[in-house]
C-alpha cells in the first residue's frame, strides 16, 4: 500500500497557485472570441478562482485522500447542516497510517481557519472540531470542495503540458434559445480546447434527460 500523503506533494496547489493567471485574463479576447463563435453568453465568476483563502489547498488534499478523510468531510458537513457547534473523529480501531493523515488534516483545517478549533483527546482517542459558520465555509464542505479539486486537476493538466489556458469556476452561461445553466469548472485549453466538467457529491439521482 502506498505512503497516504496527508497534503499534496510536492506542495501541488501552492505551486499551482502561482500560474493562475490575473482576474482580467478572464475576460481576454481569446476567451470571448470562442464563446463569441459559439454564439453563447457568458458571464464569469472572477472570485470563484480566488486562492487566497486556502480553499485549493484543502480541497486537493481531500481530493488526494478522500477514502481515508471522507469521514472528516462527511461530520464536518452534517454538523454544519445540523446547525452542531462540533462533531468528532474517532480514531480507534484505525490504521496508524490513517491516524496520522487525519490528524494532520484536521490540523490543516484548524491552522487555514476551516475549522474554528481542535482538540485532540489522547485519552479517548478522538478529535473535536469546532465547526465554523462562515458561508464560504459551509459551501466548501457541501460540496464546492469538488470543484476546487477539479479545477486545481485541470491546470495541473494544462501545466504539465505547457498549454496556454484559460479557467473559471461558477460560468454562467446562456445559449441561442436562452437556454441558461451553469458549468461548475470550464478549461480552455489554448484557445480552442474545452473543457467542461459537472461536479456532484453525496447521493446523485438523474433528474434530466437532456445530455
């Protein structure tokens, strides 16, 4: 079994962060002469790509991790729905491999403010967390951490294949029969090359036939 990384390694998303490109690169030519040929409005969420607050970081060791701190998302997020000020994380009767990469990304949250506190009882054996209330917060953990996983996926795809790229999270967009829908992450790849990619998370039940 290989070594569980409790972070990206080597640093993926701090890395990644400095090729984002400025929020006006958003709105270059390339980018609107495509949707422009595509006949499609677009309307562009420039603070869904924002990286300052860690949320890439988190969300790509989750990503990375997910079999091991799925349970560490899955009470945080209840507590949160639940409106619970904590939720704790039992640590008996698993793996030392598993203890050590959940402590440490509890310790993450805590230390980049996704959680408001931790305390770790040696004694019992387990970690409360102190949720946090903050609506970027609670987003993240419902779900919007799929697509900071996604999208940090994509320019890591681009950057290893020295392409030109465009990103953006959050597009809302309006085709020629005023059509309107939302793509959770769009790539495009040197100006020609999309890239569309639709996140869900939890229990997923087709409520559409349109493809």
């Amino acid at each position: 079994m290989a070594p569980i990384s409790p972070t990206p390694s080597p640093l993926l998303a701090a890395k990644l962060r400095r090729h984002l490109p400025p929020p006006d690169f958003y709105e270059s030519a390339t980018r609107q002469h495509w949707f422009k040929r595509k006949q499609i409005r677009v309307q562009v969420n420039a603070s869904g790509v924002d990286t300052t607050g860690f949320f890439d970081e988190v969300a790509v060791t989750l990503g990375r991790n997910l079999p091991v701190l799925k349970d560490v998302l899955e009470r945080v997020r209840w507590a949160q729905q639940k409106e619970y000020a904590s939720t704790t994380i039992h640590l008996d009767k698993r793996p030392e491999q598993e203890v050590c990469a959940i402590t440490a990304f509890c310790q993450q949250l805590y230390e980049f403010s996704f959680v408001a506190k931790r305390f770790h009882n040696r004694p019992q054996n387990n970690i409360r967390l102190i949720v946090q209330t903050a609506p970027a917060i609670r987003r993240f953990f419902d779900g919007e951490w799929l697509e900071w996983y996604a999208l940090m996926s994509c320019l890591q795809y681009a950057k290893q294949r020295k392409k030109s790229f465009s990103c953006a999270r959050n597009l809302d967009i309006k085709l020629q029969n005023d059509e309107s829908s939302e793509l959770d992450v769009f790539l495009l790849i040197d100006g020609n090359q999309p890239i569309c990619i639709e996140c869900k998370t939890g229990e997923f039940r087709q409520t559409s036939t349109n493809t």
